[in-house]
C-alpha cells in the first residue's frame, strides 16, 4: 500500500502537468471578443497570462452565452468566463477571481422617456437581456414581469436602441466605455454590484484551480489588470 500510496504521490503532477482546461466564453466586448480569427480582450488578456503563469496548457472557444454556461457545468475539465459570482452560481462550480468588480444598471437609449428611479418603477419597462445571463436570474428574483430574451449582448443592445426593448443591465465599466464611444445610451438604475470571475467546472482539480488563482493573483499584485483595464477603456477615474 505504501509503494502504491507513493507511486500515486510521484504520478499525480504529472496527471495535471498534462491535463487541458477548456475555457469556453461569450462576445461581450470589452471583456471577451473577437477581432479577425484573434481572440482579445480584458479577460481574455488576463485567462492568457494567468495560464501561462501556472504552466497549464489550454484552449480557448467563444460561442453564444447559454451554450457556454451549459459546458463548464456540465463537461469535465471546462470553465467559462467572464461570469458573476453569485448566490445562485455559488454551489455549482469552483472559482477563480475577481477579474473584475464592477456594478451592473440598467440603461436606456438616450433620449427615451422611459427613466425610472427606483427598481420598482423599471419593473413597468420590457427589459432584455441574453438568455441564462445571471441579470436574467437577478430580474426574475426581483420580480421584473417582461423579460425579453436574447442569445448575446450586441443583439439586446440593438433592440435596446431600436425601441424594441425599453432598458437592459450592462456593467457599469461597459457602460463607461460605450459612452466614451459615442453610444447614444444613458444609464438609469443600479441592479447590482458584482465580482466578474472564472468559473468552473468541480471536476477539475483544486490544484490546478490553486495554481490558476495564484497566477491571477500576480497579475492583480503587480498591477497589469489595472494597465488592461486601461488599454480596454475600463479604467474608473480613481485608476487613471
């Protein structure tokens, strides 16, 4: 037993030297998008740098939201980013953050009549947002009762801004960026802070999650996730 103990002992960084972390994620610009055939991005950026610190091989697909999420729950050995941490998340995989912190609110295009104040008076509005998006569980936790649902971000934007929708969440920093742009969008209410993560399938190990998180550590601690923020226009004032 002991020589077996031992052997195990000897073989299991090997195991995980070799193993593969697929990461799956959405087009949500400035966080994760693609520009040609290139991947880029604030997070993907940092998911690059931090797998490259831990020495762990990996590979990297973008697809619609739903889809994303639905892999790194339920195949082995994928994640999915960039993903709220949230109550009801919580149990479901193992994580690795912050990527980053933000809070979400909802917006309208700019110049609408629809401005309410309060939670309370936007849930008079249609409001839309992309399908198994965690704002659709935090609308429907607070009772929002016309939910319109898209399969990603630019397609509820575009409805947003072709009256088809009345208002939709986005992260404050998304925000930001899109009216520094020129979007014609004007923010309302806040929905939510939140911490934007790395999540996880639990089949993966708790080494290798130890060793992802660590290399994201270094790159909290030495400042370049400020200097991505920066070059991806998601900087607050406080930051510049």
């Amino acid at each position: 037993m002991k020589q077996l103990f031992l052997l195990m002992t000897l073989l299991f960084p090997l195991a995980t030297q070799a193993a593969e972390v697929k990461f799956v994620t959405e087009s949500y610009p400035p966080f994760n998008f693609r520009e040609s055939e290139v991947y880029k991005g604030a997070s993907v950026e940092q998911v690059r740098l931090l797998m490259d610190d831990a020495g762990l091989k990996y590979t990297m697909e973008m697809m619609p939201w739903a889809r994303a999420l639905f892999l790194a729950e339920s195949q082995e050995m994928h994640c999915v980013f960039t993903t709220v941490h949230n109550q009801e998340r919580h149990g479901r995989f193992k994580w690795v953050e912050p990527l980053l912190k933000s809070r979400t609110v909802l917006i309208r295009k700019a110049g609408s009549p629809v401005d309410p104040k309060t939670l309370d008076e936007a849930k008079a509005f249609k409001v839309g947002t992309q399908r198994d998006d965690f704002t659709q569980t935090i609308l429907e936790e607070n009772g929002f009762p016309r939910i319109d649902l898209a399969t990603d971000l630019e397609l509820t934007l575009k409805k947003l801004l072709t009256g088809r929708i009345d208002l939709m969440p986005i992260s404050e920093k998304y925000f930001d960026k899109l009216k520094r742009d020129g979007a014609p969008i004007e923010s309302t209410v806040v929905l939510a802070e939140d911490i934007y993560s790395i999540a996880c399938n639990p089949s993966i190990p708790d080494e290798l999650i130890g060793r992802m998180q660590k290399g994201l550590d270094k790159v909290i601690a030495d400042g370049t996730q400020a200097r991505l923020f920066e070059k991806y226009g998601l900087a607050s004032e406080e930051q510049k």
